[in-house]
C-alpha cells in the first residue's frame, strides 16, 4: 500500500513540474487589463466655411421710400409722398462703396392739386462695421425735379409764398444713415433715412425721406 501511495505522489509531482515547465516556456498569458487599447474612432471635423458679409463687388437693390415734406410754405396744405427708388453700386472695399440711386415720388397732395417729382443722385458710403448687421453714413449729389398738377404748377396767386410758386429743379444735397442687415452672403435687407437739401428753383423744397429696400451683392 505505501508503494502505490509513493508512485501516486511521484506521479503528481512530475505532472506539476512539466505544466510549471511548459508556463515558464510559452509565457503567461496575458490579462484582460494587459491588453493594448483599441485606437478611438476616427471623426471628420467639419468647418464651417466663414461668410463673407462685406464682400467687394457690385450690388443692385430696389423698394419703397416715403417723403415727409419740410416745404417752406405757410399758405398751402402739402401732404407726404411715398414713391419707389432704384439703386445701383460698387463696394470697393469692405468698409466704403458709391452708387448711382434714382427715387420717384409719386404726389405730394396740397390744397391747389398734386405735385410729384423725381430725384437721381451719385452718393458715396462709409460702414461702420462688415458683419451681419453693417451700419453705414451716406452723403450725395444730385438733381432734384418737382412737376405741378398736368406738368408744370399754376400762376403763382399774390400774397405769401406757396408751393405752387416753388415748384422746379434744381441741384439737390444728400445726408442720411442706414443698415444692411445681410441674410446671406449676397442678400441683404435694411432701411435708410436722409435729408434732401435741394437748391436754386427747388430751395423750398426741403424733405425728409424713409426708405426699405432689398439689395444682392454679385
């Protein structure tokens, strides 16, 4: 009995040295935490292309304009006009431009008839800032015409002077302020208000001007 116990412990005891022998051969395995990491999943990184509000070139634009009359005349009732404008430019340089603008206004309404005239202009226009949102100052030159009920406006009755008497022409000065809210990169919306000063037959004539309009930027 002892002789088979002995043979059972020797047996056991060279299985134990050849699984030691055989780890110590091939090396251990390794661990779960040993194993390198996997490399993070490539993303595309998108960027955004940036906008160009301000750029140069040349832009075209149209809308409405309402004329508040600041006539000098004490006898006769004058009403407002509204009318249109039309507008063509260059932006040279993202902060400056010059354009050629017409504006039609379509009556001023007195007592004695309607008045409607015309205006064409050669302004030139500073931005304050090239953004969205692009303030601007506006100064002009220009010729202003005012015609009288059929064409040309009645004999001028005695007494104070009155509308009909200073109907006509003449060279005309613009000063104002404006916005250019962009809605994209060629679309932009805003509003301008100016003073017309005309001079010579149209001195009297004296308005101010609220325009809205819609221009594209080529």
């Amino acid at each position: 009995m002892r002789k088979e116990v002995t043979a059972l412990v020797c047996a056991l005891g060279l299985v134990g040295s050849a699984t030691a022998a055989m780890a110590g051969s091939y090396g251990k395995a390794p661990e779960a935490e040993e194993m390198p990491a996997a490399p993070p999943a490539r993303h595309e990184v998108e960027v955004a292309e940036e906008v160009d509000y301000a750029r140069v070139g040349p832009y075209l634009g149209v809308g409405g304009v309402y004329a508040i009359e600041l006539f000098d005349d004490q006898a006769t009732r004058v009403d407002n006009s509204s009318g249109l404008h039309v507008r063509g430019g260059y932006r040279f340089h993202p902060n400056f431009a010059v354009e050629g603008l017409y504006e039609w206004y379509n009556e001023f309404d007195t007592d004695r008839g309607h008045y409607d005239g015309w205006s064409l202009t050669a302004n030139a226009k500073a931005y304050a800032l090239t953004g969205r949102f692009q303030p601007y100052a506006v100064i002009g030159l220009g010729y202003l015409k005012i015609n009288g009920s059929g064409g040309n406006p009645p004999a001028a009755p005695s007494g104070p002077p009155h509308f009909a008497a200073a109907a006509g022409d003449g060279f005309e000065m613009r000063f104002g302020a404006g916005m250019d809210a962009c809605i994209t990169e060629h679309w932009a919306l805003g509003p301008e208000v100016a003073y017309v000063l005309p001079f010579n037959d149209a001195e009297d004539l004296d308005f101010v001007e609220v325009s809205l309009g819609v221009r594209y930027k080529f």
